[in-house]
C-alpha cells in the first residue's frame, strides 16, 4: 500500500471517528477507532476512571482534585493492545537505549517516510500555495469561499519528530471555513536530524515573512502537543527581538517540560498513564535530550513554561486529564493565574491528548474560533 492510498482511506476514516488514538507506521498517519457502545455500556467510559471535578471553560484557574484508584478501563486495556501492536516497529526504537536511540530513530524515519503535505481531501477544499524559506517549506492554505482577513500560524506536533497527519489538516480546513482565516502551516525541522535551534530559526523566517505584510493583530499562533510549546517559545522569541507580536495564542494540550515531579504529581502521573493511550508509551525524557541538545540549558526554550510573560498577548490552553501533559498544563495555569496574565484555560475531565481536535469537541472549538476572531463573547457552537 502506498503514501498516496494510504492518505485516502486515513481521510475517509476520518469522518466515522468515535474515540481516536493516533498511530504512527510505515510512513502513513492511521486513525483507528474503537465503535463500542455496547463495552462503553457494560464496562463505563474511560472518562469515568478518574474522579476529577469538570472545569468550567470560561473559568481561569487550576482544577483541584485527587485520582480515584480504579482499574484500567476494557476500552483502554483494547486500544494500547491495538497500538503496541500496530506500532510494534517504532516501540522498538522507544525501547533503544543510550546514543544508539537517535540512530534508530533515523533509520525508521528512513525506512517509513512520512510528510506533513497536505491530503488531497484538503487541497479540493482549501486554496493551496507551498512556499519556501531559509531552513524549510510552509503552506498558505486558505478557504475557497470564506476570507476575514484573520490568519492562524498553526504549528503541528508530533512529538518533535512526526510529521503532521489528516487530523491537523481537518481541523485547520474547519477553522479556515468558520472563521475566514488564511492557515500558515510550517514544515519545521524535527529530531534527530535537528534540535531546537533550527526550528526555531526555521519559524521565525514564517512568522517575519507575515510580519512584513500582515497586520499582527489579525494573526493567532496556534500550536498542539509539540506545537503548541513552539507557540509559546516562538511568541517569546518574537517579544525579545522587538517583533510586533501576535493578538492571540492558543495552546492546545502543549507538550511541556516536566522538571521535578511532587510525590502528588508522581502519584497522579502513575494513574494518567493508565489511561493515555496515546503518550503512554512515549520516551518523553530521550525525546527532550534530543530536541534541546543544540541549545544551552539555561535558555528559556528549554523550559518555555517557566519563561516570562510580560508583553505576550490573551493565551488560551486546552487540556484533558486523561494526558500525561496535562501535569505541566496545571502548572503553567497556576502561573498564569498567579502572574495576573491574560488567560483563559480550559480542562475537561477524561480528554485525551489532542481530544480538542476532533469534531467531537465543540465547546473546545468555539472557544477557539472565538479567539481567532477576537470576540470572547462568540455564540457558543456547543457546550462542555
């Protein structure tokens, strides 16, 4: 099977998604999901194995609550089986000790190219322009009916070494379509083939090259996972060199350093782990060696959480308690809070890594094309 069918039968997948865990394999992104009501029934959602109290999404604050000590859920002991198996071949890599891990890494990302061109599903929706600059490509994507004048930098994660897959471009097409925002998409350079430097050099080309002809105030830089700590990073370092800067950021589930654990947060990381299916299994530490191996640890890229906020626009941040990234999350919104920033932060009790990008997640995206648009008080398209 190659790339080109691979996409497709990705993309028409998608449109049946139920509860998503995103895979990895032979150079293609696959979205597999798991349509059992009738386990859901017998055995409880995977939201319910956590007791923790529902955020209210307009509140800005940090969610207090202890896990409860519940067994895994059927449906999660069903899709981390279906995802060991599946990605048997890049487990295999996570499981590589020392400097041979980079040089594994390598070699999967040779034997299984992947791309974050966009699916041909896309290109009939969206006008599509590839463009280059120093360090790489990015896409101007924009909606073939709608156009506001508002604009989204939108930065993938993947785990600082996965391309993008369908699910970024569906949710970008979505947001381009509600909203008339013109979708910057950066290519950026990944691990091991480069660290943090280079990607962020590689961005600050996109965002000077809007800069020279884009109002800043029309402009949101947006980001999940890995993304969305680039976004962070990226706005700070556009602050520090005098660049006008952007009206909005949006953080959705944004992969953060940890730093020191509390024994509270060792002890509720053990449980989250149980039910992330998606990070799980993820070598978080070999990763981070790797991405930040070209830059000083004392620099604020390092651990963007931490960094200084003065003169950064409103933040929005999603995050789900059932992701390990939700740990660092929690902390970043108490800094929020506690430094008086601009904010509004968003948790949902039992949302996953990434669960703010389905369709599913309507209270989520509202409060997103919300702030691309710039009016807090957008008519809600759904409720939490």
């Amino acid at each position: 099977m190659n790339l080109a069918f691979n996409r497709r039968i990705s993309e028409r997948m998608h449109n049946f998604a139920y509860a998503p865990c995103v895979l990895y394999s032979h150079g293609i992104t696959l979205h597999f999901w798991i349509f059992s009501d009738i386990i859901i029934k017998k055995y409880g959602y995977p939201a319910d194995a956590i007791n923790v109290p529902g955020y209210k999404g307009a509140q800005s604050g940090v969610l207090k609550g202890q896990p409860c000590k519940v067994k895994e859920t059927a449906m999660n002991i069903l899709i981390k089986k279906f995802i060991r198996f599946y990605m048997r071949d890049l487990l295999t890599v996570f499981r590589t000790e020392g400097p041979a891990f980079a040089e594994a890494l390598a070699e999967y990302k040779v034997r299984h190219p992947m791309t974050s061109a966009p699916p041909t599903y896309i290109r009939r929706k969206m006008e599509v322009i590839r463009r280059k600059v120093k360090g790489g490509v990015y896409y101007v994507a924009k909606d073939k009916y709608n156009r506001s004048g508002k604009t989204v930098m939108f930065i993938h994660g993947g785990g600082f070494f996965l391309e993008a897959m369908p699910l970024h471009w569906r949710f970008c097409q979505r947001l381009a379509r509600d909203t008339g925002c013109t979708i910057i998409f950066p290519q950026y350079p990944m691990v091991p083939e480069c660290g943090a430097r280079a990607s962020h050099i590689m961005l600050m080309e996109v965002y000077k090259a809007f800069a020279k002809s884009g109002d800043p105030k029309d402009l949101t830089i947006m980001g999940d996972s890995a993304g969305g700590t680039l976004s962070l990073s990226l706005s700070m370092l556009a602050r520090d060199m005098g660049l006008p800067l952007a009206g909005e950021i949006v953080l959705i589930s944004p992969g953060f350093t940890f730093g020191e654990l509390t024994e509270k947060e060792r002890r509720r990381a053990a449980y989250i782990k149980k039910h992330d299916a998606i990070l799980g299994n993820f070598p978080v530490d070999k990763i981070s060696e790797l991405w930040y191996s070209d830059i000083d640890k004392n620099d604020k890229r390092a651990d963007v959480k931490n960094g200084d906020l003065s003169g950064l626009p409103h933040i929005t941040m999603i995050s789900g308690t059932h992701d390990i990234m939700n740990i660092p999350a929690r902390r970043f919104a108490a800094k929020l809070k506690k430094e008086g920033h601009s904010h509004e932060y968003i948790e949902k009790k039992g949302g996953a890594h990434d669960y703010a990008l389905l369709k599913k997640s309507k209270y989520e995206y509202a409060r997103i094309v919300s702030a691309v648009k710039g009016s807090k008080n957008y008519d809600l398209i759904g409720k939490q």
